[in-house]
C-alpha cells in the first residue's frame, strides 16, 4: 500500500473488515477531520531560485520563505534581553528566564542549534555582567 492516500488505506482497511456489518466499528467523521489530515501531509512550497521575489511579500504566493537563523550578534541579543541600567537581581533572572523560553536550543528547529547556543551563552553573559553591576540590595539586620 505504499504511495496510496491516507483515505484509500483507511477504505483498504474498511473492506478488509470480516464481520457483519452491524458489528464492525464506525467513526464518523466531518470534512474538516480529513482537511486538517491534507494539510498535515501537504509539503510545503519552497520558492525556487529562478522566480522573481517582487511578485509580492513572502508567503503570500503561497511559497513558505526560508527560515532566518537567529542572530548571534551581541548587541542584537542584548537589545533584545532589553537590559538597562537599575534593574534589580530579581528583574534580571526574570529577562533570562523569558529569554531562555524563547530562546534556548531545544525550543528552535534543529537546523539552528548551533546558533540558539551561541545566543544562549552570550546572553547569560550579558546578564551575569549586569547582576554583577547591580546594586546589592541588603536587609536590615532585626
């Protein structure tokens, strides 16, 4: 059954079934289950090097633009950590957190991991620096 469609396996399957029809389980199912199983097994369109990218924006032709690898440029990274002058321990810890959660290497597709870990190390140390710098707030002793 290689290279058959996902309804005539499914319709191979139906008429395999050997018992009365009565006994033989039945989903029913709506056009949109079999919409959303074409567009799960549709392949993507990748523009081709020979068409002209001033037909319009990307992707609305209906072509999937390349994906952009993330920027492993410190002052990119830092604009996007938007660290500034004050902010305390706690405000810095947080940055890192959303910014791993955006960030890290297992959350970016694997073609970019090198990249993501790149931009993980320079941002934790850009945030090391600022806790560094950041004024120690100490409680009173009671």
């Amino acid at each position: 059954m290689t290279g058959d469609g996902f309804e005539a396996i499914l319709g191979g399957m139906e008429a395999a079934a050997t018992g009365p029809r009565d006994e033989v389980a039945r989903v029913r199912t709506g056009p949109g289950f079999w919409s959303v199983l074409g567009a799960m097994h549709a392949e993507p369109t990748i523009a081709r090097e020979d068409e002209d990218p001033s037909d319009g924006p990307p992707g609305t032709d209906g072509t999937v633009p390349p994906p952009v690898p993330p920027s492993i440029d410190p002052a990119d990274i830092a604009r996007d950590l938007a660290i500034r002058p004050g902010l305390a321990p706690a405000q810095l810890k947080s940055l890192r957190r959303a910014f791993a959660g955006a960030n890290h290497p297992d959350v970016i597709p694997t073609v970019f991991r090198e990249q993501a870990t790149i931009r993980m190390q320079v941002a934790n140390r850009l945030i090391d620096e600022a806790l560094q710098a950041a004024p120690q707030r100490r409680h009173p002793a009671a």
